[in-house]
C-alpha cells in the first residue's frame, strides 16, 4: 500500500514537473507597451514634506517626555527640609 502511494506521488510529481518545462504553446501577439509618464515631482516633494514633520513631531514628542520624566524623578527625591519634596515636616 505505501508502495503503490509512493510510485503515484513520483508519477504525479514527474507529471507536473513535464507540464511546467513544455507549457502549452498558444499564439500570442504582444503590443510595446506606452511609455509610461515619469512621477510628478510635486507628489515627492509632499511625500519628503509629510515624513520631515512626521519626523519633527516624534523628536518634539519625546523631548517631551523626556523632560516630564526628568521632572517628576527631582519632585520624588527627598531634599531638604522645606523644599518641594522633602518628607520632613
């Protein structure tokens, strides 16, 4: 039984292997194609316009909390008496 599976899957694997180097020959007639118009540099220009503010308002985003995070690790350390964060009262 696994023989008989076996030689069917070879003889299927050859089949397919036959038909994909002689495909089928059909008539085709080909037209060149038009020349394809080159892209328009207004589109670039914002698209480049579009990822350079993107990129600033991630900069800016994590100056940011980059500066928030900074504040808020001064105002938990304990100072001195009397000044803003200090356990003594």
């Amino acid at each position: 039984m696994a023989q008989r599976t076996l030689l069917l899957l070879l003889a299927a694997a050859l089949t397919m292997i036959q038909t994909r180097a002689d495909p089928p020959k059909a008539h085709v007639t080909r037209h060149p194609r038009p020349a394809e118009p080159p892209p328009s540099t207004g589109s670039n220009m914002v698209n480049i316009a579009v990822l350079v503010v993107l990129g600033a308002v991630i900069i800016i985003e994590a100056m940011v909390a980059f500066v928030l995070k900074s504040r808020r690790k001064i105002a938990i350390l304990p100072g001195p008496a009397g000044t803003r964060g200090s356990s003594a009262s």
